[in-house]
C-alpha cells in the first residue's frame, strides 16, 4: 500500500513497484522539433539511474520526436520520488511535469508472498 498523504492532488503521480536486485524503466515521448528535453529529478540516495536512451519514431528534415526511456535502479528500500519536468530550450520554467513514486521492496520479500 501507498501513503499519498504527501502529494498533492496535482501531483497525480504513478506509482511503480520495483525491487532492489532489478531495474525499471520510465518510457516518456519527447518532440526534439520543439526543443523539449526531460530533466529528471531524483535523490541519488535512493534512486541510481543507469542508463538514458532516446529512440527516434519519426523523424525527417523538418520533424524529430520520438520515446526517450529512463531506466533506474532502487540502492534503498522506501518510496522514493521521481520528478521528470520538461524543458524548453528557451524557456527557464518546466513547461510540463510527471511525477512517479517509486516503491522499493526487497526481492526475497516479494518472492515470498
């Protein structure tokens, strides 16, 4: 069970279960053509991110967008917050946000339930 007593109702954040022993994946769309980029925001503490790889779905002259995947891996049990804005290249404020809370339990737990 997930305590949201500290989000807010315009967090709407996503929950995600994962284990310590296994990485997770957060697949966002991105629109290069219009200067996005999706800046993660996490506590390394909790939270280690592997690898940041972007896979382009359309693209020509004119248009470049695609699915960028964010894959982590939990180094501390607990729930633990990701907060992903999208920036604009000339923009200084967040444009959008997604938020995701991570819960983290041990894989010997899991497997025993």
């Amino acid at each position: 069970m997930h305590d949201h007593d500290s989000a807010t109702p315009s967090d709407a954040a996503k929950v995600i279960e994962a284990t310590l022993e296994h990485p997770f994946q957060i697949h966002l769309w991105e629109d290069r053509t219009r200067g996005e980029l999706w800046v993660p925001i996490y506590d390394p503490a909790g939270l280690s991110l592997l690898a940041d790889d972007y896979l382009r779905i359309a693209g020509n002259n004119a248009v470049d967008n695609g699915q960028r995947t964010f894959e982590f891996k939990v180094v501390r049990l607990g729930t633990h917050r990701v907060l992903f804005e999208k920036h604009m290249g000339w923009k200084f404020t967040a444009e959008d946000r997604r938020v995701f809370d991570v819960t983290a339990s041990d894989s010997s737990s899991r497997r025993s339930m």
